[in-house]
C-alpha cells in the first residue's frame, strides 16, 4: 500500500518561495518592491547613523559636562570644545562664550569665577546672551533632528505605497481569471499571493521607521532638556560674575 494515497488532492507540504513569488511578478509589481526596497535601505542607514551620532552626542555631552563644572575659567572649557564637537551642549557654550567675549570687549577670553578676577568686568545685556544662547539650541536641535523625519517619512508613506500594489496586483489577477474564465483556487490563489508581498513589504519598511523614529524623538527630547538646563546654568553664572 501507498503510503499517502488517502490525502486528498491538493494537500500536502507547502513552502512559499518569496524570491520566486518577487520573479513572478509584474512589471508594476516590481517597481513598487523596489521603490520599498528603497525607502528601506535608507531608513536603515538613517538609523545607523543616528545611533552612531546620539552616542557620541551623549558620551561627549557628559565630558563636557565634567569639565565646564569642575574648571574656574571659561577659557579652560573653551580649549576643550574643539574635541567635544558632537555635543550638542558644546555649541550653546561656544555661542554664550562668543557674546560675553563681544560684550567684555576684552582683547582675552572672560573669566567665569569672581575668586580669579580682581574686578569684575560687567555685561551690557544679560538677555543678549541669553538670545545667542537661545538662537544656538535652535541651530544644535536641528543638527540632531536632521534625517529623522524621513523616518516618519516612511512609515506613513510605505504602507500606501505597499497597499498601491497590493490593489494593482489584485486587479491583474481578477483579469487573468477573466481570461482564463475560471476561478478555481489554483487560478486566484497564486496572483493573491503575489500581490500581498507588496503589502508585506510595505509593512516592512514601515514598522522599524515607526519605532526607530519614536525612539530618536525621545532622544532629541532628552538632549533638548539637557540644552535648557545647561543654558540656564550658563546665565546663572554669567549673572553672578557678569552683572
């Protein structure tokens, strides 16, 4: 006896074979896969490069941190800033140094300790700094927001694209089965088939933008919150000394 012989017709062990599914595609079919492909790859290399840039962002953002508190001149933070150029809190620094330095009119850089000067020299406008300071975290928010909003880019835009071929791969298959006038299974299976790969690789580019992109999001909020804190520490001791 004939071991499988009471299986019905049809059943038996079934693997899809997506690579030979993408090959039997159509032509539109295929644009689309490779417009997703795409938009994919570059999501990738934005996430990456995000991760690569908030980690050093954040590991040199505590550097700084250590030596503008624990150092008793600005002139000693300043000499370090060409080392910390990823920190987002080094360009604050830089733009609120610059300000006093214009308002100090002194040929050298000002001091931030009273302890270290024999006379205070005095601010013109203690909100001038604060301007410069404010107008540099707008310039350091767009540096760590840039290329993120092609993340959301993505994954609002990848699963129409996807659906888009879905639909055009659904009505190829409604016309083959006008032609072949049949609807048997073994005729509208195999072009359902080949349609839903455009969805599923819409939902492929789009689910890792989505998460990834609410993940730099609270990045960026977390530096932000740091850039504020920082300028007022800034201003605190620009006004103990300065004013």
């Amino acid at each position: 006896m004939v071991q499988g012989a009471d299986q019905p017709a049809g059943t038996g062990d079934v693997q899809t074979d997506f690579f030979k599914l993408l090959g039997e595609g159509g032509a539109i079919a295929q644009v689309v896969l490779v417009i997703l492909l795409i938009f994919s790859l570059i999501s990738w290399s934005v996430i990456f490069y995000k991760f690569w840039q908030f980690s050093r962002a954040e590991r040199q953002t505590k550097t700084f941190l250590d030596v503008f508190r624990k150092s008793s001149k600005f002139s000693e933070v300043h000499a370090v800033c060409r080392t910390l150029t990823e920190s987002p809190l080094t360009g604050l620094f830089q733009a609120g140094y610059g300000e006093l330095n214009t308002q100090l009119r002194g040929p050298t850089t000002p001091e931030a300790k009273p302890s270290q000067v024999a006379v205070r020299p005095t601010l013109k406008s203690l909100d001038a700094v604060d301007r410069a300071l404010l107008r540099a975290t707008t310039a350091e928010m767009n540096r760590l927001e840039n290329r993120v909003p092609f993340l959301a880019t993505t994954a609002s835009i990848a699963p129409f694209i996807g659906l888009f071929g879905t639909v055009w791969g659904i009505m190829d298959s409604f016309q083959r089965i006008g032609v072949a006038g049949s609807s048997s299974l073994g005729v509208v299976a195999p072009g359902i088939a080949h349609a839903l790969i455009a969805t599923a690789a819409g939902l492929f580019a789009a689910i890792p933008a989505v998460y990834f992109y609410n993940h730099f999001t609270n990045r960026v909020k977390y530096f932000s919150g740091e850039m504020d804190d920082f300028s007022l520490e800034f201003l605190n001791i620009a006004e103990r000394n300065f004013t």
